[in-house]
C-alpha cells in the first residue's frame, strides 16, 4: 500500500485562528456598534430614512406655544437623542435607549400608537417613527466590517 501524507499546517493554522475569530468577534461587533450608533444619529438628523411623517397640527401648536417649533419631529428635548447607547459583546452589536423615562417615550416614537387619557394629548394616535433603523447603505457598511475582520483574521 502506497501511504501519501500531506503536510497541511498552513490550512490548519488559517483554520484555527478563523475558528477562535468566530467564537469571539468583540473587534468586529465594536465597529459595527458603532455603525449602528452613526445609522441612528442619521436618522435624527434627516427626521427618519425614510422620513417621517410630520407632527400634527395639534402638536405644532403646542410646540409653538412652548418656543419648540418649527423645530426637530423628535428633537424637543433631546432626551430620547441623548438616551442612545451601543452595547457589544463576542457575538452582538445592538443600538437602543437607556432605560429610564426616554424608553416609553421611545417605544411610543419607533412603534406608534395611542396616547393614554393623561397625556398632553389625550387618546390620540400618534404615528411611527422609527428611529431605530438602518439603510441599505448600513447594512453594506456593516457587511464590510465582517468581511474586512475575517480577512484580517485569515491573513
């Protein structure tokens, strides 16, 4: 029996360094939390991609009476703005908001619905407006990440 044996320690160290690569992607999923922090600071300064749908009229005058319109649709307080955060770990990347009196206001804003009877704007429907959404043009970008950690990865 002829026995032919192959010296492939060149694949199996790209291999290795790939599979520790994968287990732990804290380098890559930083970036791309940051990524996900830029794609929703974009979002506030261009009043949502797509856009949103402006605020009512009943709201406006409020806004007017208070001195914060015409202004930002999410931008009165910048407290929901300012309540942004990242968190990222061996195998996720996630943008949201802080815990605390923004997130109601927050789920209201990115899901819609209606106001309770004590609002200043009682049993009313307020639209979406998601904030908390990427493009197309950050998912390429967070594509590119990936791609560029795993090639600096297997070398």
């Amino acid at each position: 029996m002829i026995e032919i044996k192959l010296d492939n320690s060149k694949v199996n160290a790209v291999l290795q360094r790939l599979s520790h690569a994968i287990v732990d992607m804290s380098p890559a999923m930083q970036i791309i939390a940051g990524v996900l922090d830029d794609a929703v600071h974009e979002n506030f300064a261009q009043q949502g991609r797509p856009k949103w749908l402006g605020l009512s009229p009943t709201t406006q005058k409020i806004r007017e009476k208070k001195g914060h319109w015409p202004g930002s649709i999410l931008q009165q307080s910048g407290q929901l703005k300012n309540n942004i955060g990242t968190e990222s770990g061996a195998d996720y990347a996630k943008v949201g908001v802080q815990k605390g009196l923004a997130s109601k206001y927050a789920a209201m804003m990115q899901f819609g619905g209606k106001t309770s009877p004590r609002s200043m704007i009682p049993n009313k429907t307020i639209a979406p407006r998601p904030f908390l959404s990427i493009s197309d043009a950050d998912e390429d970008k967070i594509v590119g990440v990936v791609n560029d950690y795993l090639r600096r990865v297997v070398g």
